[in-house]
C-alpha cells in the first residue's frame, strides 16, 4: 500500500503534467507573433510569462532541498523583460524549467518527505511548497491560456471540454463506464 506522501507525489506529478500539456497545447495554436503579442506596455505578453515561470522554476527547484529557493543569482525583475525573441527560445525555456521541476519533484519519496524547504528565508514543508508552486504556475498558465484565447477568437481549439459540448463529454464518458 502507498503512503501518503507517496500518493500526495504521485497526484502532484499528474497536477504538474497536466499543467505542462495547457501550455504546450496552447504554444501549438500560436504563431510567432501572437506568442510576442501584448496588449499594452505594461502587460505580459506569453514570451514575458514563460520567461518569468522559467526564471522562477529553475530558482525554486534547483538544489530543491538543500538551497533557498530564492536563488541569489536570480534575477527577477529581468524576468519580466521581453528578452524571448522567437518561439524557439520560448520551447527552450519551457522545457528547461520544466526539466527542472520534474527533476527536483521525483527526488523527493517518503525518506526526505519531511526536509524543510526554504523560500526567502521561510521554512516550508514540502507539501506547503510544492502547493505554492503548483498554484503559482496555475495562475500563469491560465493567463497564457486566457492570452491565445483572446488572439484567437473563433480559431482557438478548447484544451480540454469545448464550450457548450459538457453533456456530450458526459453521455460518451459515462456510457464507456468511466467514472
């Protein structure tokens, strides 16, 4: 039988996962331009989100037990610079963040389950940090999402169940006898 560590990771692990497919999803239906795009100087475009979200995952999870999360080679406000040319360096900055946080993630079981972590010099529990994290990339996926939507319009192609179309989802889930 699992622990409940082991099930917190595993569910995690799918949370991440989950999160990570949104954002590669979404990066598939945008043209260079559209990834570039902001609607004002003082918003974000996708590229300055990544950009952030990389920043941010490669200071908090590397060295993930050991170090602060808050990396004192970090350099946050450079983050929300449009330094992301081409959607090139976007892929390559999205998978190396997420290269990062897998890593630092599947080096945790139920031996180091119980190591504070600290970000800004405040001790976390893994489950305390690992949560924060997870809401933070939530909340960021979702305005790339919201983003490639607006860009999008008619275009865009849902990621998950198509507006209008849940009783359908639910007659065909349902009568295949998944709950």
């Amino acid at each position: 039988m699992k622990t409940t560590e082991e099930n917190y990771l595993e569910s995690v692990k799918k949370q991440l996962a989950y999160y990570k497919k949104l954002g590669d999803k979404t990066f598939d239906q945008l043209t260079e331009k559209e990834l570039l795009w902001q609607y004002n100087a003082e918003s974000n475009s996708i590229t300055i989100i990544v950009n952030h979200l990389w920043g941010n995952m490669k200071s908090r999870w590397t060295d993930f037990l050991t170090s602060d999360g808050e990396k004192t080679w970090r350099k946050r406000d450079m983050e929300f610079e449009s330094v992301i040319r081409t959607g090139e360096e976007l892929q390559e900055k999205w998978e190396d963040g997420w290269e990062c946080v897998f890593k630092a993630v599947n080096s945790v079981d139920k031996n180091n389950f119980n190591t504070p972590v600290y970000i800004r010099n405040e001790a976390h529990t893994i489950m305390d940090a690992i949560n924060r994290q997870m809401a933070h990339y939530a909340y960021h996926i979702g305005q790339i999402v919201f983003i490639a939507k607006m860009l999008k319009g008619a275009h865009w192609k849902s990621l998950t169940i198509p507006k209008g179309k849940s009783g359908e989802f639910n007659r065909e889930k349902f009568s295949k006898g998944k709950h």
